[in-house]
C-alpha cells in the first residue's frame, strides 16, 4: 500500500503478559489499551499510542517478555 508505515510497540521493563485485548486486523485508537503486563506485583496497561490497524502480535498471555521486546506491530 502506497503511504503505509508501520510502528512498533516496545516492551519498558521485564514483565509478564496477563493478556492480549487485540488480534491482527483490529484497529486500535490513541490510547486504547492493547494488553496488560504484570511486573513485581502491579498490572501494567500497555497503550496504543498511535492510531492504526494490528498488523502482528508478537506476545500471548503467560509470556516473559525483555525490555525492548517488540510486543506488537501498527500499520497506520
């Protein structure tokens, strides 16, 4: 698609994935919440913070995750 740009969104900390809100072709807006993590004890919202269409989720629930891990890709 011409003008098509992909973003990613990065894990911030070591964190557990509690679960997963979106699925490849969903389209999320600014500030929806795309999953949530768990680290020492405190769930984490993970935020859209662009608009755009899921392309690829590259956690599922019960995954360990590193930071910078790519969590998931946004065409927009």
């Amino acid at each position: 698609m011409a003008g098509t740009t992909t973003s990613q969104i990065l894990a911030e900390m070591v964190a557990s994935v509690l679960s997963v809100a979106v699925e490849p072709g969903d389209g999320v807006e600014v500030g929806d919440t795309v999953m949530l993590l768990e680290s020492m004890k405190m769930e984490i919202p993970v935020l859209a913070e662009r608009s755009g269409t899921v392309q690829e989720v590259k956690v599922v629930a019960g995954d360990v995750i590193q930071e910078g891990d790519i969590l998931l890709v946004l065409t927009h």
